[in-house]
C-alpha cells in the first residue's frame, strides 16, 4: 500500500520529520478523489446539467477547476507546505495559517493536464512537484518557488487512465502505484520503474512538422527511415496528454518531444508545473530530459510560468535527437 511504503521509506532515514511524507499522503489524498469525480465525467449529461448548474441547484466546475481545489485545499490544510503554485493559478499562494508555520516545504502542480482529452474520455494526469523553501522564516516567497528542477526533493504524477496510478520519486528511484477502486488505496504495482535505453516509439505533435527546426526534421524522417538493424522505422504514438504519452514512454522506452516551432518558439509546455516533475522522474528512472540544447533541471526558472522545448524519456533515443538538433556539438 502506498501509505505504508511511504512510512517505510521515511523510516530508512533517521533524521526525517515525517513532513514531506505528509503532503505525498495528502496529495494521493486528493488524488482520489479527483479521480472519482474523472471516472463519472461522462454522467455529467445525463444527470442533467444545464447552464452550469447541476440537478441539485449545485453549479458544475470544470474538473480542471474541481482538481486545483481540491489539491489547493488538501494543501493548505495538510500544515506542511508554506507555499502553493498552480498551472490555473495566476499567482502563487501563500499558505500562513496556524497549521502551518513551521511548514518547510513547497508544493507546484499542474492540476489536470492534458485538458483537450478530458470532454473525450482519453486518459488525463495530475503532475506535482516539491520543494524545501529557501527562505528562512516568514510568508513563503516567489524565490522559494523560483528554483531549478534539481532542487525538487520529491516528484510524481498520477495519471488516471485505463486504471489510475501514482508514479512518484523523492529522489531513490521511481515507484508506481495502482489504485485499488475496490478497497480505495494505491498498491504498489510497478516498483523501481526504469526506463529502457533504446525503445522504437517517438511521441510528437507531427502536424506541426512544417513549423520545426530543419535539425528536429532531420530527427523525424530518420525516426520514419526503414533501417533493420536499429528496428526503423520507429512507431508514432501521440495521445495530447503529456502524462500520458510520458508515463507510456517511461514503462515501455520511447522519446517525447515538445519541442520549439515557429508558433510556439519556447515551446508549449511549463518548466514549473509539467516539465521539472516529469524531467526528475525520467532522470530517477534513467532516463534523460533536455531542451534540445541543456539538462531541463538546471534551467533557473524567471516567471512561474514560464514554457520550455522538452525532449524527454530513454536516454539513447533523447541524445540521438539532440545530434541531429546540434550537429557540430561534440
Ligand atoms: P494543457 O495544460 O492545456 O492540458 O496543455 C498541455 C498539453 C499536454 O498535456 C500535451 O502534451 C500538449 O498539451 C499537447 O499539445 P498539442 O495539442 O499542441 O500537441
Ligand atoms: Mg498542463
């Protein structure tokens, strides 16, 4: 069970407090129940919604908006994290209530990614990411929220799928684990995850090949070349939910790229709430995430929300793209 293996591993190290097992507990506490409200998405219709507003006079949120409260307030009251950043949050929050002076920690997520997949019923994830404040004492700051991805001190996601599942790390290794809906927990399923270094999947967004560098290009025709000895050409698979189409790529090998275009040149996903926890994840799985050009936990984040290109998953097929993105590098 999750729970348990969470107490387990803080219990491996002497000095630990027990607070950020406690916000990993809160956060697969929202989990599920987000991922109750995910699994009857469907019924919405059919229990009668109308102009927003539920059979029970009740309005209807968003399930984007029903995650981030729910993860918001599993936050604020867990009294361990200080200081709370969301992808649909403007601004970040400051967490300074009773529970919660002492707090250490910082926590960032993207609620629901992968929203155009949620009316449609395709798989949809939670990402997040923690951090120790640097700040010493006082309201959090914007500084304790501005650090690089190799600070995390723990990252995961929950990816609510075919069946729902929280992969996470705190810095020993990848660890998934499936819910249960029967008896409501998390059991753990696939423990000490690694990612192959070699797979024959790439996952991109290749309707917009005529918008993309001629290196990433160059990239993708060699990806669809017939080549027996490396299994080319390679499999497309691209689903639209990044946690989706990583956490397939995490288990089975493959590349995801989000890469810079023309329509987007610094790319489209965020460095805070999608790309640090998921770079974190694929590095503690042995896998490898750059921008094409730099390692994307030493990027120093300037705004919270700031994008960046992402080439991530199985550290073989991440460097071969990077050789084709900049071919006079050493
Ligand atoms: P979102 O935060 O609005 O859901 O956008 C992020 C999503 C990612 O999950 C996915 O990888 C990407 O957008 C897909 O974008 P595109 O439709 O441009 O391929
Ligand atoms: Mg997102």
């Amino acid at each position: 069970m999750l729970d348990e293996f969470i107490i387990k591993r803080q219990s491996e190290f002497p000095f630990a407090s027990g607070d950020l097992s406690k916000l990993l507990r809160d956060i697969s506490l929202a989990a599920k129940i987000i991922h109750r409200e995910v699994n009857k998405a469907g019924l919405v219709d059919i229990l009668g919604v109308t102009d927003n507003t539920n059979v029970h006079g009740e309005t209807v949120k968003k399930l984007d908006e029903f995650a981030n409260t729910q993860l918001l307030n599993a936050l604020q009251v867990s009294g361990k994290c200080c200081g709370i950043a969301s992808e649909e949050e403007e601004d970040f929050v400051v967490v300074d209530n009773e529970v919660s002076k002492e707090a250490k920690y910082v926590v960032l997520f993207d609620p629901l990614d992968g929203s155009s997949n949620i009316d449609v019923n395709v798989s949809i994830g939670t990402i997040f990411s923690i951090y120790r404040r640097v700040s010493e004492s006082g309201p959090c700051r914007l500084s304790d929220l501005l650090q690089k991805g190799a600070k995390q001190v723990a990252a995961g996601y929950i990816i609510y799928g075919s069946s729902t599942m929280m992969v996470y790390s705190t810095g020993h290794g990848v660890n998934g684990f499936t819910l249960d809906p029967s008896i409501g927990e998390f059991c753990l399923s696939h423990p000490n995850i690694r990612i192959p270094e070699f797979a024959k999947t790439y996952s991109i967004n290749q309707g917009q090949f005529l918008l993309l560098a001629d290196g990433l290009k160059q990239y993708i025709n060699y990806c669809q070349e017939t080549d027996a000895a490396t299994g080319r050409p390679y499999s497309m698979r691209y689903i639209g939910s990044f946690v989706a189409d990583f956490h397939r790529n995490l288990i089975n090998g493959g590349i995801f790229i989000y890469p810079a275009s023309t329509k987007n040149p610094e790319g489209k996903l965020r460095l805070l709430y999608e790309c640090n926890p998921l770079a974190y994840i694929a590095e503690q799985a042995g896998g490898k995430a750059t921008t094409g050009q730099e390692r994307i936990l030493d990027i120093e984040p300037l705004t919270l929300h700031q994008r960046t290109p992402i080439y991530i998953g199985s550290a073989g097929m991440v460097q071969q793209a990077e050789a084709f993105l900049n071919p006079t590098a050493e």
